[in-house]
C-alpha cells in the first residue's frame, strides 16, 4: 500500500511540474503586441486593439473604450461634443479659443481709444463665459474685470467695470478680435471700434 501512495504521489507531483512547465511555455515565445500581456498563452489586448495578438487597432466605428467627456457621446469611433465643448474628447470649452493677450487699436467716435493690452482668460466653470481685462483702457482702473459670453466665434457682454457699464459685441477670426462697444459712465458715453490682435 505504501508503494502505491508513493507512487501516486510522485505522479502527481510530475504532473504539477509538467503542468505549470507547460503553462510557463505558452507564453515564453508569444510577443503580444501594442501593449498587450500574455497569460496561460492567450493575449490580454490593450483598449483600442484587437486579435490573438493585439496586432489590429479596433475599427473607428467601435465606441469601446472612448470616454466622451462634459456630456459628450461617441458615435462610430468619435465623440459627438454637447454645446460648448470641444477636441477630441470633448474636454475643452470653446471659451479657450478666446483666451490670451491682446493688443488693442481702439477708435471712439468721442475721441480718445488709441493703443493698450487687454487679457481675455477662459471661465474654467462654463465653457461659454469669458473675462476680459482694461477694455477701454481707462487709467482709473486698469484691472477692471469684465464677463462675457462666446457662441462659436461671437463674444457679448453686458457688464459693469470701474463703474463703467459696457455693451460689447464681437467676433473672432484666427488671432484678431474685432470689437464695437459702447461704454457708459454717468452721462458720459464712448462709443468705439477696436481690433484686438492676439500676441
């Protein structure tokens, strides 16, 4: 009886060895490819590949694996952006288009207007609202801030700085910002033209 425990044990025992042997083999010359890891012989593919390899990209037309963010969804391999967001993956408010620093060439039908820096930052909180920094360029208040709103390539604003109420409206193409505004302090009034071309 002690001969056939042996015996049984010691076959079990080869064929643990011969068994993880082989497991350990089914890996050792497969090269899973784009990323992919092997086990027990079989490729675990990364998102975006498919095949016993990993060796095909998944056709655009697969949503698998696509985050579509800030309201996106993903139709046939692309993201579809809810309003006002954009790239790729839907993860930038059009408000950046508008972002940076300007150098302004203002007229105003009263006089005055001439050359000065304006800054216009995106609204991390809402892709549509900008804020826009010393338009009018008024000595008296020179960090005045005011909060605007783009639609594609158009900015509004209807707000109050340095107790200046302004009524702007504009368009961006490319680099410069063509601007008519109007800004009113008491009965003083200054109506004016400005191209803002971005540095």
């Amino acid at each position: 009886m002690r001969i056939l425990v042996t015996a049984i044990v010691t076959i079990l025992v080869f064929a643990a060895v011969g068994y993880t042997a082989c497991n350990t083999v089914k890996c050792k010359d497969m090269v899973c490819g784009n990323g992919g890891t092997c086990k027990d012989g079989v490729c675990t593919c990364p998102d975006g590949f498919t095949g016993r390899l990993c060796e095909r990209r998944v056709p655009a037309g697969n949503c698998a694996g696509i985050v579509c963010y800030n309201g996106g969804t993903c139709k046939e391999g692309t993201c579809l952006c809810a309003s006002g967001y954009q790239g790729t993956f839907c993860d930038t408010g059009i408000n950046v288009n508008f972002g940076g620093t300007y150098s302004v060439q203002a007229q105003c039908q009263q006089g005055g207007g001439g050359s000065y820096t304006v800054v216009v930052r995106a609204d991390t909180a809402n892709p549509f609202r900008v804020f826009v920094t010393n338009l009018g360029n008024y000595t008296s208040c020179t960090t005045g801030e005011l909060a605007g709103f783009v639609l594609g390539q158009s900015l509004t604003i209807d707000d109050t700085a340095c107790s200046r109420h302004f009524l702007v409206s504009g368009t961006l193409n490319g680099n410069t910002l063509q601007l008519t505004y109007t800004a009113v302090l008491g009965l003083d009034t200054a109506n004016c033209t400005a191209s803002l071309q971005r540095q």
